[in-house]
C-alpha cells in the first residue's frame, strides 16, 4: 500500500511517500480501507518535530496522523462491533501512533464509531479529532450546562466550529471569537455574539463567563482568565497552563487547566449521533488529494484555516 512515512522531523519535504505492506489487523482491531483523511495542528507540529513527536520519534517507519474514515476490509478475531464492509469514522490511537496516513490502517474497535449514512466520508473525517476535544472539553470536563455564558475562542477553526454547535445543543449562550471576515459564518453555527479578537478590548469587557475553552493559547489565556466568572473554567487546548497562570486562575476563584484528547469509541459514538441528527455539521475549507499532503500541510501551517481540510484517497 502507499504510505507517507517521517524519516526525521521538518519542513513538509520530510513527508516521503513509499509502498509498505499492509498492516494485519491484532484480534482487537479491524484493518480500514481509508477514503478520507483530517488534517490538523498537531500533525503540522508534530511533522516538524514538536507536538508528538517525541512520543513517537522511536516507531518505525513512522506514519504520522490520526483522523480517518473509511470501509472495513478485515476484522480481528475478536472484533464484534464492525463487520466486514461497514462504513466507520474515528481518530486512531491518540495521542500514540496512528498510522493514518496510508491506504490502509489498523485500528483499535474501540476507537470507532459506524459513520451515519447521511454525512460523507470527508465529512466524517473532519469530525473526528476536533469533534472528540470539543465533546470531551464541553461535556466531560466543564460538564456545560443549558443557561451558562461560555465563550469559544477561534471559533471558526477546527475544534471552535464544533464547539459552538455542542456547546448551543447543550444550551448554553455562545460567545464566538474570530477575525471580522468569519463573523458571518461563526454567528452562522449558532454563536449568539461575536468578537473580532484584532480589534477588541478585553480590559473593558463587560460580561463574564461560566466557561472558557481556549484553543489558541499564549497571551489568550492570561486574557481569557480576566473575563471568567469566580467559580468558572477555563480549558486550553494547545498549550499547557504554566504554574504561574495556574496560580493567576486559582488567585481570581477559577479552575483553569489543559486537557488532552483521547481516542473515545464512545464518544465517538455521541459524535455520530449527533452527526446522523444533524445537530453538529464539520466545515470542510478544502480537499486535497492524498498526492497533495505537502500542500495541504502548508494550507494548515498558515493558521487561518476555516473548518477542516481533509485529503481523500
């Protein structure tokens, strides 16, 4: 089968496309026919040696990525949720080593959910790891409730599209962020006001809120804990709280932490349903095709991508 393969981390020529055999699924896992692949940060990261990368940096060959949708072509002996020939969706073994960009992968049942029938497979794929932090962020952790005032930043971005659409099925009032040129489409998912996070003063922001998921991380957060309620939360998705603003969030009565997505059968499985009613819909910004990773990865390093950019093979 084709695979791209990460010989040592860099710019995106490091990604080498080669023909390995494919992988023979373990008696816990079914082996995918992959027609769609999801790009994100963590895969840009990662490639150029962060991220990851040095959970991974021992696997070889090292085949980076984690979010696919695809067809069963052969199940385990203990497989008993999939079936030969089932459409199915889910981010493969993360944090650890996906193996999804290939034509073919092995993946834990666990990880999967069956793709409902009215979303495509680019659709799928593209509401698999966003879809999963958002889910996990919004109802695992902060346990939103119908009523609270939350705020989502970068809200037309990857996890901040989905995020709105959980986050207004769950009831809560939706505070999106974004440049002035998404505005539209951010009150367009459901956010109920929006702020042009270029041209705004948050030292003389006026409301608070319940919960704050943070996906863009730095100075953001420091910001992000001036306008949280006494006794809210604040999430960050792409950096690490460091002790100081730990002990900032713990000074003004908030709890404030990074979290870390986990591959979830079951939660992909609330994923699906809700895709199959329709009450969350994936952006897709732009499709490439598989010979056109290199491409896609510097579509994705530019940090202004709407939605998902997904590959198909």
């Amino acid at each position: 089968m084709r695979a791209i393969i990460l010989n040592e981390p860099g710019d995106v020529n490091q990604l080498h496309y080669t023909e390995i055999p494919q992988p023979e699924p373990l008696e816990n896992e079914v082996l995918i026919k992959v027609k769609a692949i999801s790009i994100n940060p963590v895969d840009v990261k990662t490639r150029a040696g962060k991220g990851v990368y040095g959970r991974l940096k021992e696997e070889s060959p090292l085949i980076i990525g984690w979010d696919i949708s695809g067809v069963v072509e052969k199940t385990g002996s203990k497989v008993t949720q999939f079936k030969k020939g089932d459409a199915v969706f889910g981010m493969v073994n993360f944090p650890g080593h996906g193996k999804a960009y290939a034509e073919y992968v092995a993946a834990p049942e666990t990880h999967l959910a069956l793709k409902p029938a009215n979303i495509s497979f680019e659709q799928a794929a593209a509401a698999t790891l966003v879809a999963l932090t958002a889910y996990q962020a919004l109802v695992h952790h902060a346990k939103v409730q119908a009523g609270q005032n939350i705020l989502v930043h970068a809200a037309s971005g990857g996890v901040g599209h989905i995020a709105i659409q959980i986050a207004k099925y769950l009831g809560a009032a939706v505070t999106g962020t974004s440049s002035l040129k998404n505005k539209e489409f951010v009150l367009g998912l459901g956010a109920d006001k929006h702020i042009d996070y270029n041209a705004y003063d948050w030292n003389s922001h006026q409301d608070s809120f319940d919960f704050i998921l943070d996906t863009i991380g730095g100075d953001n957060i420091d910001k992000s804990i001036e306008v949280t309620k006494k006794g809210g939360t604040l999430i960050s998705i792409p950096t690490g709280l460091n002790e100081k603003v730990t002990e900032k969030a713990k000074l003004k009565g908030i709890e404030g932490y990074f979290i870390l997505v986990q591959s979830n059968g079951e939660d992909m499985k609330a994923i699906a349903d809700l895709l199959e009613k329709g009450i969350i819909r994936p952006f897709v910004s732009e499709t490439f095709p598989f010979d056109k990773m290199k491409e896609a990865h510097l579509q994705q390093e530019t940090g202004r991508t709407k939605g998902k950019i997904i590959i198909t093979l």
